[in-house]
C-alpha cells in the first residue's frame, strides 16, 4: 500500500511554510489542501482542537497518521525520513538548530513578524479595517533589530545554525518570506541575509512558494524574483 500524505495548510502561514520546505527539501510528495483557518472549519477543528495549521495527515490503509503543527510534523519527518539531515549531524549544530527554530516562532513573531502580518494580512482576511500605523511601526523596528542579529550569524556562518542547510534557515525563510510576500523586507543594508535568503530561494524545495497567491493579497514586485 502506498504512503499518501495530505497537508492541511494556508499559503501565507509561516508555519505552514516551514512544513512545506522540509517535504520539498526531502522530496516527499503531498497533496495540498489550502485553509481558510481564520472561519474555524469543522475541518480543521476535528483535527487540530486548536485550530492552528498545518495538519499533516499520512494514511497507509486503514491506518492514519494525523500530525498537528509544525514542530510535532517537523519532529516526525526527521525521525520518519532521516536523509537528508535538516537538524544536522553535529551535536552543537542540532542544538543551535533548535534553538533558533525556538527564535524564529516565539521571539522573532512575538517582537516582529507577528505585528506586520497582523496589520498587513490577517486584518484584510478578517475584514478589521486599515492596518494600525503604530503597530506597523512597532513591527518593522522589530524586524530591523532582528535583521541586525541575523545578518551578524550570517556573516561568521555559512548557513544560520553553522556548516549545513537545515531546519533553522527554513524557520526563518518562512517568517521572513510571508513578510517579502507584503513588501516589508529591508534588505538594503544586510547583504549576507539577502545572499542567503537568494540562495534558498534558488532551491527546488523554495519554488513552490514563489507561485503563491491569495485573492486580494498582491505580493511584492520582486517576491518571485531570483536576483531581487
């Protein structure tokens, strides 16, 4: 019997991003399942109490495997399907890997992306009005900070954890692309994070983000451009 995997995700959601550049970089096939989260559907509820994305559901028969949010996924394909490695082999790096997927979800949202997106996306989705200029401000000082930290790691290291591609450049290429995706990416002034973030958007696994779209929400001009 064959393996299927269905991902329940919505394009925008820097969650879900980061499940869908592990599959790619593991040459994983799925079906996609695209999610109007923020209308709570029966759907997603049954699956997730929480009614956070992504799901990852892979069924073998009558047996069903339903994984909810991106660290238990993340978790699982890397127990499930080791090669290639995206925590790394190094113990050090693993654990740098960790802490900075830790970064990426909690402080970086927290103190940044979770502002701008707020303000830029989710209140279009959620028909709440104009976006809250001093919340906006708040966002992109935070982003700066944040860019100023990243940028420094990038210039002692190849990849953000150390030697290897792994979990951690794709945590922060998730966060980091839904905000290029509205326009708000201040790149000029940090080359190594712009470098960086060209050559993950060059890999196969980056691609499918690039054809993104959601009805009445444009992305930037140079969102899909390679050499931006």
């Amino acid at each position: 019997m064959t393996l299927k995997r269905t991902l329940h995700h919505f394009p925008l959601d820097p969650a879900s991003r980061q499940v869908r550049l592990a599959l790619g970089e593991k040459r994983l096939a799925f079906t996609e399942v695209q999610v109007r989260y923020w209308e709570r559907p029966k759907e997603l509820t049954e699956m997730n109490a929480s009614g956070l994305l992504p799901v990852l559901v892979e069924a073998d028969g009558d047996q069903q495997l339903v994984l909810c949010e991106s660290r238990a996924i993340l978790d699982h394909l890397e127990e499930a399907y080791p090669e290639p490695a995206l925590l790394g082999r190094d113990a050090g790096e693993r654990a740098e890997a960790r802490r900075l997927l830790t970064w990426f979800d909690r402080k970086f949202d927290f103190e940044a992306g979770g502002y701008i997106l707020h303000e830029k996306m989710e209140k279009r989705l959620l028909g709440m009005g104009a976006p809250d200029l001093a919340n906006l401000r708040q966002g992109r000082d935070g982003l700066r900070d944040h860019m100023v930290y990243i940028d420094k790691l990038l210039q002692e290291r190849e990849w953000l954890a150390g030697r290897k591609l792994s979990l951690a450049d794709f945590a922060a290429a998730a966060h980091l692309s839904v905000i290029d995706y509205c326009g708000d990416m201040p790149w000029t002034g940090f080359p190594a994070v712009k470098t960086w973030y060209m050559k993950l958007k060059s890999r196969p696994c980056f691609r499918p983000l690039l054809t993104d779209r959601w009805p009445g929400l444009a992305p930037a001009k140079h969102y899909d451009d390679l050499d931006f």
